[in-house]
C-alpha cells in the first residue's frame, strides 16, 4: 500500500513469498493470480462446518408425554349477556348497600318471583323481560324492592302483551285415578245433581276425592279445588265423614264447579279467582249462609 497516496498495490512473487514467511504463513500460490478486482486471504486453515441438527427422538412427543394426568381447570359457566344487561340496569335502581342476583328462566307459571333479604334481592323472572324500555326498568326495580302496586300494574300488562312468548305446556300423559265413593258421601251423585239443577247438565269437569295424607297438626285445610288443566274438582277427604252435613259437602262442590263456569280475570295486574260474577252466583245456593256457618263453626275440629 503506498500509505502518501491511499492506494493498494500488488507485491511480485519474491516479496510475497518474504512477506507470508515473516508471518509464518504458507504463501498462497493461488492468489497470484487473482484479478485486479479480487483480494483474497490464504491464512483461513479450518473450513467453517453447518450447525450440527438436533438428534430427533425415537418416539414421537405424543408417546414422550408423562402418563400422569394434569390438574383440572374448572372454567366458571358465563351468565347470558342479556340476563347480566337486565341485572345491572336494575341494579341502578336499588337502596344503596342493596344487591341484586337475577336469573332469567321459561318458567310458565311463575313470571316473575322475589326473594328479599337483608343484603339485597333474589330474582327470577322471566325471559319476556329481556330489553326492558327504561320505564319498565324503574317499574321492575319499584316492584323488586317496594312490592309496589302501580310497578306491579305495569308488569302485568307487559306480560299480557307478551303472553305468546310463554311456552305452552307439554301434554300430560300421567293417568288420573277418581274415587268419588266415600264411606259416608258419594261425589259423583252429588255432582250430577248440582249439574243438572244449576248447569243445565253442561258443566264439563271430573270429580274426586283427594288423597288421604298422614294425619299431622293442621292449621287449616284446603277444603276443596278445581284444576283448570285437567278439569278436575278435588275434594279433602277430611269430609267424608258422618258429622257432616250433606248440604255443607254440597256447597262445596259447588264452588268447585263455579271455578270451572267462571274464568280467571287480571286486575290491576293480579289474577282474580273470585270475581264479583262468581260471588253472585255463588250466593244462588240456597244454603249458602247455613254452610258458611257451620264452616266456622265445625270446621276447626277436623283440624286436630
């Protein structure tokens, strides 16, 4: 190299062969011969080998695995999106220091129920109630904590606007065993009979008594019932005794049937068993005021 001018230069053979013994390094007869555009070095004595692989296992990592099982993760089940929705706008409602736990169901009898503790507020309602306008939200949470009227006014019309969503119950296939022959009465003759003078005979439903339960301490007895699915008039067999007189065991089973005439009516959003129609009618039988009297006068000493 001509170190004034900042050039490289070739060496002749003699000083080459001078310069790489100096260095104790074999001359590279090859580089000679290089171009004019080439530099190459000779002192490179290893030649550079690849990476050595990675061995591969015998057996695959499937069959490497330990057989011990691992721990379980047990993931928590996510609420429905809209069920979270309803629960914290309703939430926005409560006393403070109040909770809210909601759980939306396709209960068909029960549309909405509250449990209400003193931490706060246990409900089950409804999936009809799912994207509440705000107003019906307010009215929710009023009737949730106040068991309010007006509230409870306005959820009954939303559920009578919204009774298409409810499921229709499944057919029942249980058998229905009647016994209308007691020791002492017998339903059946009494039904025909209240039917024909009362019902003209078109009253459709069945009678029965009830079933006999292990005699316990009562505080009342459920004299009677009509079910509106299976049209039947159950009848406490409590009754079936000789201190009873006919005419009470026969109003009695003329209330049933009055069930059967008379629909449930909604008022003020509250279904209504006994509407004045019923009552009317129900004062038609003549020993109507005779059989309330010895309801409360005899009825408490089937109780013990």
């Amino acid at each position: 190299m001509d170190a004034e001018k900042g050039e490289f230069s070739r060496m002749d053979d003699h000083l080459y062969a001078v310069h790489c013994a100096n260095l104790e390094i074999a001359p590279n007869v090859e580089s000679t011969q290089l171009t004019d555009s080439q530099l190459e070095f000779g002192f490179v004595t290893e030649q550079r080998l690849p990476p050595a692989r990675p061995e591969v296992p015998e057996r695959s990592r499937r069959q490497l695995r330990t057989e011990i099982p691992g721990r379980d993760l047990r993931v928590g089940v996510s609420r429905p999106v809209e069920e979270l929705q309803l629960e914290r706008a309703v939430s926005g409602y409560l006393p403070p220091g109040k909770s809210l736990s909601l759980r939306l169901t396709d209960n068909r009898y029960n549309i909405i129920s509250v449990q209400r503790r003193r931490d706060g507020y246990h409900v089950r309602a409804h999936r009809m109630f799912v994207g509440l306008e705000p107003r019906l939200v307010r009215a929710f949470a009023r009737y949730v904590v106040h068991n309010d009227q007006r509230a409870s006014r306005l959820l009954g019309e939303h559920i009578d606007r919204n009774q298409h969503l409810i499921a229709p119950a499944p057919a029942r296939t249980r058998q229905i065993v009647l016994r209308t022959c007691g020791r002492h009465h017998d339903l059946s003759a009494i039904y025909d009979r209240l039917n024909r003078d009362y019902f003209d005979g078109v009253l459709d439903a069945r009678i029965s008594w009830g079933i006999a339960r292990r005699p316990a301490q009562r505080r009342s007895i459920k004299v009677g019932s009509f079910s509106v699915e299976d049209r039947l008039i159950r009848v406490h067999p409590l009754l079936d005794h000789e201190k009873v007189p006919r005419y009470f065991l026969d109003w009695i089973v003329f209330h049933e049937m009055l069930h059967g005439k008379h629909a449930i009516l909604k008022v003020d959003g509250r279904r209504c068993f006994h509407p004045p129609e019923f009552a009317e009618d129900e004062r038609r039988f003549p020993d109507y005021e005779r059989a309330r009297q010895w309801e409360k006068t005899h009825l408490d000493s089937f109780l013990g």
